[in-house]
C-alpha cells in the first residue's frame, strides 16, 4: 500500500512533465527523428559485436585450450582477416547515425509545420554534412556523422527547418503562368530554402572555422569535455561518469567525451596491477578497467535493469524492443533503448540512468576494497557480453555473481520508473482505440 502512495505520488509529479514536454513539437520531431533512425543503430551494432569475440588472443595458448576457446580463437582470426567487410555495414548504418537523424528529425518537424518533408530533410542532411565533416585527401571525415554527431544533427536538423519554414512563406514564392508544371514549380521554390540555410548555417560554420580552426561539432565538444584535471578516485570518477549520462539525457553522446578520461584510468591502474601480481604480490588498485566495464555494464545508465522489466511488459511495443535490443545492450551498446524507449528527452527515466550507474559504482569499489571480489587486471575485450567481461578482468568466477547481482538491483530502481511510464502507454493505447 505504502509502495503504492509513492509511486502515485512520482506519477503525479513526472506525468505533467512528461506530457508537457511529449507534445512540444521539436521535441516530438527529436524522438520521432530518433525512432526514424533507430533500426541503423541495431543493424550496426550487431556487426560491431561480431566484429570483436570475447576473447583476449594474449591470453590464448592453442597447446592448452578447449574447443569452446579454439572456435572463438578461429572467429577472431577470421574476424581480423575480414575486419574491413564485416565493419562496412556497420560504418554505413551507426557510423551515418547522424545523418539518417538528420533526415527523420527535419522530415518530422517539417511535416508538423505542413512543409514539404522529404525536401525539407535533405535540405538539412546538406547542411549538416557541410558542418560536421570535412575533406582529408580526397576522402571525407566520417568522425562527427555517428552518434559523435549526434547534439549538432539535433541543432542543424531544428534550425535547418525553421529557415526553410521562413523562406517557404508566400511572400517569398516563386509564382508562373499556370501551365508551369508542378514540379517544375517546387524546384524552383526549394531554391531559396536551400540557398538561405547554406548561407546561414554553412556560413556561421566557417566563421568559426576561421576564428577556432575548429569544425562546429569539434568546437561544441571541446566546450563540453570537463575542463578539470580528474583525480584517480572514486568520488571523481563518479562525477566524470555522472556527467556524461546527463548528456545522454539530452541527446549528447556522453560517453564519446567522458571515454578517453576514464578508459585511461581503466588501462593505467588494470595494468599496475597485472604487474603486481606478475611480482607476486598483490593487485592494489580497485579503479581499473573493471570499474569501466561497470560503469557502462549495459550501456550508460545501467539500463540491462530496465531492459529486464521490457521484456515482461504488458505494452508490446516496449516488448519488441526489448527483444531486438537485447543482444546489443548485453554487450554494453544501448542506443536503441536510449533513443526507442526513449530514455534521452524523458524526464521519467532520469532519475534511475543516473542513480544506477552511481550504486553500481559504489558497491563495485567496495567489494573490490573488502575482498569479495577480485580486482581488476587483464584488459579484456571491448563489447563482449557483461558477464563474459566479469570473468575475463579477474578470472574469477565471483565477479561474473557480483554482477548478475547489480543487475538484479539495477531492475528494482528502474521498476516504479518503467511502470509509470508502461501505465502512461496503455493509457494512450486505451484513448486511441
């Protein structure tokens, strides 16, 4: 009884929010934009983790191994023999990620305001490429079209259509003799949307290319990246990962900026205690890679939980994503839960993607600390299964409980959250009928 007073309680403050935000048209055009993309991101990350088998070939002695470990030996040689074909899809549908949001997000908000949609969503795709990339050689940058990209296609594809919502006014309509076919008509009309937004935005980009010698998406990172020298602890590193999941609420690739801090921390301190334990004493430093791992075990947010209370849900949408996320988030690759649940723009979730990777966190420190797990020391593979990274950090079969343990955790925080918003669907669903 007591559970259900607060969880109305929550319902009565976030639902308003929620409501409130859900039917502003930008931010509707965001989430529909994202949904739009949202199959490139599972198509792509399924190559990535086939791409990258669980197994750390430093550590594999072909005179000793089982079957079990000489097929993943054979899949990562085939995988490092082929790694250019396999990596192609996924280059051209996550790493385009931006792009093809680029396209959904203007179409979506153009069609709001009654604007031709397809014109109006490649007419940003042209200008966003002409902002967030570059010719090196011959050869465009691909670095800011993925998800790296991602808070300036959001800027481009909103701004992009509001110049050619203003230019796409009668006053400004190129008007011919009827007999002027249609088509012919709305060529000519699309001119000037597309000259005025490559002017606008295309000419503010190279101001401060002049003024920075830095791309737009380059200059927007560098404001972001946490301008403080990191301290290698707990408390810092909370603070560093924190900040990275409250850009992932508003649409920004945190971990793309957080990544570099405190994966060379992971790295640094998984390596000082390999080499102790190599000298025969023992490892020291509970903040290695191990802690990374479970910072994003799941993806940012801790969101395996959440997935967990998906795929029992009484809404069958959140249950099909739930099943086609699965694979992806438990290798720690959790776009398509951020962007289809969605989790980024949703005032209901905000508080279980920040709190979950903070007790996580926490408890994970500590029982490295007190001994009831292992510490850290083999750089295991990047995108291999949760609990696969639990076993390959220590070769401790312990840590692979201690983290089906978080888990368990994570789903209690995320349930009266995930109800909330599974009630707010049914209710929708039941209006609709």
């Amino acid at each position: 009884m007591e559970n259900n007073i607060k969880m109305n309680k929550l319902e009565t403050i976030l639902t308003p929010i929620a409501n409130r935000l859900g039917n502003q048209r930008h931010l509707r055009a965001i989430s529909s934009g994202m949904m739009f993309a949202l199959p490139f991101i599972v198509i792509g990350s399924f190559f990535m983790i086939f791409a990258n088998p669980p197994i750390n070939m430093e550590m594999y002695n072909p005179a000793t191994a089982g079957i079990g470990l000489r097929f993943l030996a054979a899949w990562k040689t085939f995988a490092l023999d082929h790694i250019g074909h396999i990596m192609l899809p996924y280059d051209l549908t996550m790493g385009l990620f931006s792009v093809y949001a680029t396209f959904g997000m203007s179409h979506f908000l153009a069609k709001e305001y009654h604007l031709d949609a397809p014109a109006a969503g490649f007419i940003s795709v042209a200008a966003f490429m002409m902002v967030a990339t570059k010719v090196i050689e011959g050869q465009l940058s691909m670095e800011y079209l993925g998800t790296n990209g991602l808070f300036v296609a959001i800027i481009i594809s909103l701004l992009s259509v509001e110049v050619t919502r203003l230019f796409s006014q009668e006053r400004y309509q190129i008007k011919m003799h009827e007999s002027v076919p249609p088509a012919v008509m709305s060529f000519l009309n699309s001119l000037l949307p597309l000259v005025a937004n490559i002017i606008l935005i295309y000419g503010v980009s190279l101001v401060l290319f002049k003024a920075t010698g830095l791309l737009l998406p380059e200059w927007i990172m560098s404001i972001l990246t946490p301008a403080v020298n990191v301290a290698n602890s707990l408390w810092g590193y909370i603070l560093i990962v924190t900040f990275g999941n409250i850009l992932w609420l508003i649409g920004i690739n945190g971990p793309s900026i957080i990544f570099s801090i405190i994966f060379t921390i992971g790295i640094t301190n998984t390596g000082e205690n390999a080499s102790l334990l190599s000298a025969g004493q023992s490892a020291m430093s509970a903040m290695n890679l191990q802690m990374f791992r479970i910072a994003i075990m799941g993806g940012s947010g801790g969101t395996l939980g959440l997935l967990l209370l998906m795929l029992r849900s009484k809404v069958k949408y959140l249950r099909t994503l739930g099943k086609v996320s699965a694979i992806p988030v438990i290798s720690g690759i959790n776009e398509p839960l951020i962007f289809g649940t969605p989790i980024a723009f949703n005032p209901i979730y905000a508080i279980p993607f920040l709190v979950c990777p903070i007790i996580n966190l926490i408890v994970a420190y500590y029982a490295q600390v007190w001994g009831i797990i292992s510490k850290g020391f083999i750089v295991d593979p990047s995108f291999t299964p949760f609990f696969a990274q639990a076993y390959l950090s220590s070769l401790d079969w312990r840590n692979v409980a201690f983290v089906l343990g978080l888990v368990l955790l994570n789903v209690f925080i995320y349930y009266p959250f995930f109800k909330i918003h599974e009630k707010q669907i049914l209710q929708n669903e039941m209006k609709a009928l």
